[in-house]
C-alpha cells in the first residue's frame, strides 16, 4: 500500500539521516530546512511518483538525490542550491530515463 497525498511546508527538521519517499504518490515538499548528520543522500525515493520538491535547504551534501524503483516517475526538485552538492543524482537503471527532473 502506497502513502498519498502528502503536503509538508515551511519547516525545518533536524534528523541523522534526509527525506525518505518509499511507495508514495502525490508527494509536495516547499520551503524545507534539514539539519542532517548523514546527506548521502538528501533525498532517497524508492517507487515514488508525483513528487515536488520546491525550496529544499540543507548542509553540504555528497548526494542530493537516489531514486531507484521502475515505479518512480514525475520527479521534479527546484530551487535547490546544488553549490553544496558533490552529486546531484544517483539513478538505478530500472528506472526511467525522464522519470527525474531538476531546476536550479
């Protein structure tokens, strides 16, 4: 069973580790703060799709996002600085050449 219809907005989290999206769909995230302890990755979505990431802050990273799953699809992370990051994707094969998007 997948998780829907999730709005988080204007927070600011401190955690070990980033943003988990394993089987969800209709996803939006905006204006998030994340203290983390471990940014490889940032952001790990496992058959995730409709996801919006919009306005995501955090300390420097060695992956922003790992996505993986044939399922995942409609990706898209903007207004993301990516000066702090190392590697912007890590991508399994199984999932779709167009499945992710990201705008600076």
């Amino acid at each position: 069973m997948s998780i829907k219809n999730i709005f988080l907005k204007g927070l600011v989290i401190k955690a070990q580790k980033g943003i988990d999206c394993q089987e969800v769909n209709n996803v939006e995230i905006k204006n998030l703060k994340l203290i983390l302890s471990e940014t490889n990755p940032v952001v790990n979505i496992l058959n995730g799709s409709n996801i919006i990431i919009d306005k995501l802050k955090f300390n420097a990273a060695e992956t922003l996002l790992r996505a993986s799953g044939e399922r995942t699809n409609n990706v898209l992370l903007k207004n993301i600085d990516l000066s702090v990051v190392k590697q912007k994707l890590l991508v399994d094969k199984d999932v779709k050449e167009n499945a992710i998007k990201i705008v600076e």
